[in-house]
C-alpha cells in the first residue's frame, strides 16, 4: 500500500474547516493535526478524531508532517506565517492580495530557498484557477481581449462595510456580473469596459429598531471606494429572512478571452465557476495542490512556487499512466 501523505492544517476558520472535510475525501492523505492560536481548547473539528494543538506546538511535528495547508488570511497572516513555516514544512497557501504577490513571492523563497522546501503560493481559484485560464486563453489567442467577471457571490469585505452604516444591525452584499457586459463579450465584440460597469452591487440590510431605510440606503450608495461608483440595489429584510436567505458564502465567476485566429475567425474560451461555498471549494483547490507540493519536493522541485509552475499530473490523486488511459 502506497504511503498516504501526512498533512497539517494551520488555521481553522472557514478555509481550515473545508480543508479538513476535504481532506477525509482525498485516498492518499491524512491529516495528522489542526495548529490554532486558539489551542484545543477553543477549536471543535468537524471529526471526533482529528487532533488539535496549539500553533507553538508545530515545530514538534517537522518529522510527522509532509505539508502544511496554511489557512490564515492575506492581510497579516500569511506574510508573517508562511516565510516562518517554509523554514521547515512544504506549504501551500491562499494568498490573494494580487498587486502584493510578486513581494510575497520573493519573500518566501528566500527561505524555501535554503530551507529546500517546496511552498506553493496564491493558491485558489483566483488567484489560481482563473490565473491558470487567463495564461492559457492569451498563449492560445494572442490577439483578443481578457476578462474576469466575479459573482454572483458574497463579498465578505463590502459585506463588513455595510455592516459598519449606522442603522444597520445586521448585512450583506453580493457582487453581480453585469449580464449585459458579459453578453457583449461573449458576442466579440471586444467592448473597453471598466471595473464598474462589469459589475452591479447588491446589499440586503436588517435595520436596528428606529433605524430609517432611506438614511441608511443614502450611506451605502454613496460611500466612497464601495459602491458610489456601482450600480447599488439596496433591499431591506428582516432577521428571519437573513438568517434563512443569507448565511451560506457561494461565489464564483467567469475568465472569458475574445479573440481572433489567424485565419479571422472569431473565437471565445471561457472557463467558469459556480459555487455554493467560496471556502469550501476555495480549501478544496488547497488540498489538491497540498499534494503536488509533497510530490514535487521529493523530486527535488524546491523553491516558492505559483500554480504556473504546478503540472495537472502533480495535483491528481491518479498515477500518471491512468489519468493517459482514462482523461487524455
């Protein structure tokens, strides 16, 4: 029997939780333990048996653990903590701050540099699966035009932002693919669109008790760098209906080129993605990379990686020779 590669999770918010539940679908893994600032004591797993330790208990586990899925968030987590673990673990991570990921790169392989291990970087679907698509579709059709539409999905940053409106108990917003831009796209028409014509805004508010509708809809359609640039729809609810309606993440979106082939034929590669769970489907593109940075550092592939540099063969649970027979 092959031996099952030994994994680690550090962080058990949303991400960590899903990549857990992942895991326990993947035949040649094991998740050895969960690493949280909270100890055990403040984290229940989603199995009985799944050990949990204090993060300053990690060091203790450099021989038992073949990678780490580092699941903290992009903003001070991850630049603190992944340059740290990739002294001693294999790594993949989530980070999506994009116009920081070239810093963030150099930074961490500095150290797996020396360290000899392998850490992928931005794992996600974008980054990462959109990226991947976005390199394939200009490779493909070097004449034409890209675009990325997110949504319909739950945006957990302009959510936070609507929740900090004064009248407002409780809120979220979910960003939304203009149907008419991507109508346009898909017909080639190659339009020059901006960042706020590609999508619209949609918020539903729980107001607090005295709480006047038309004051609180003025502050969200006016705030700056949120949606006074976007087309805002505003609906009021009520806790019922939120906690009914709203409480799953779902996200997605689409990566569409229009181009032309040498010949003039006109031609559209689109690749898109509908979830119900951004950090379910999110923690599930970790764990698969999880192992190609196990299989590429006994190969002897170290350094900090992106997922350009990760081969469809290095993510499959498949041995080579089958994925050829069964997918090729």
């Amino acid at each position: 029997m092959t031996k099952k590669i030994k994994v680690g999770i550090v962080g058990y918010g949303n991400l960590g939780r899903g990549a857990e539940a992942s895991i326990a679908q993947q035949p040649d893994m094991e998740l050895v333990a969960i690493f949280s600032r909270r100890g055990a004591e403040g984290v229940e797993p989603l199995f009985e048996q799944t050990k949990v330790e204090h993060i300053d208990e990690a060091e203790k586990y450099v021989d038992d653990i073949d990678v780490m899925i580092l699941c903290g968030g992009s903003a001070t987590d991850l630049p603190e903590q992944t340059p740290e673990f990739a002294k001693k673990f294999n790594t993949v991570d989530s980070f999506d701050t994009h116009a920081n990921i070239p810093a963030y790169f150099e930074s961490v392989d500095q150290v797996s540099q020396k360290s000899g291990k392998t850490n992928i970087i931005s794992v996600g679907w974008d980054p990462g699966l959109f990226s991947i698509n976005r390199v394939m579709a200009e490779a493909i059709l070097p004449k034409g035009e890209t675009y990325t539409f997110w949504g319909k999905g739950l945006s957990q940053g302009h959510s936070d932002a609507v929740r900090r409106v004064e009248g407002v108990k409780a809120g979220v917003q979910y960003t939304i693919p203009s149907e008419e831009a991507i109508a346009s796209v898909r017909n080639g028409e190659n339009p020059s669109l901006s960042k706020e014509e590609r999508h619209k805004r949609e918020c539903y508010i729980v107001l607090e008790d005295g709480a006047v509708e038309a004051d609180v809809k003025e502050a969200i359609v006016t705030m700056p760098n949120y949606f006074a640039d976007y087309d805002t729809t505003v609906h009021f609810i009520t806790e019922a209906e939120m906690e009914r309606d709203h409480q799953k993440m779902p996200h997605g979106g689409f990566v569409i080129r229009s181009g032309e082939t040498g010949d003039g034929n006109n031609q559209i590669y689109e690749f898109s993605l509908a979830l119900d769970s951004n950090p379910a489907f999110t923690s599930s593109v970790l764990v698969a990379y999880a192992r190609a940075a196990h299989r590429m550092n006994t190969e002897g592939r170290t350094g900090a990686k992106t997922v350009y540099d990760v081969a469809p063969n290095d993510i499959s649970a498949q041995a080579p020779d089958v994925l050829r027979r069964d997918t090729l």
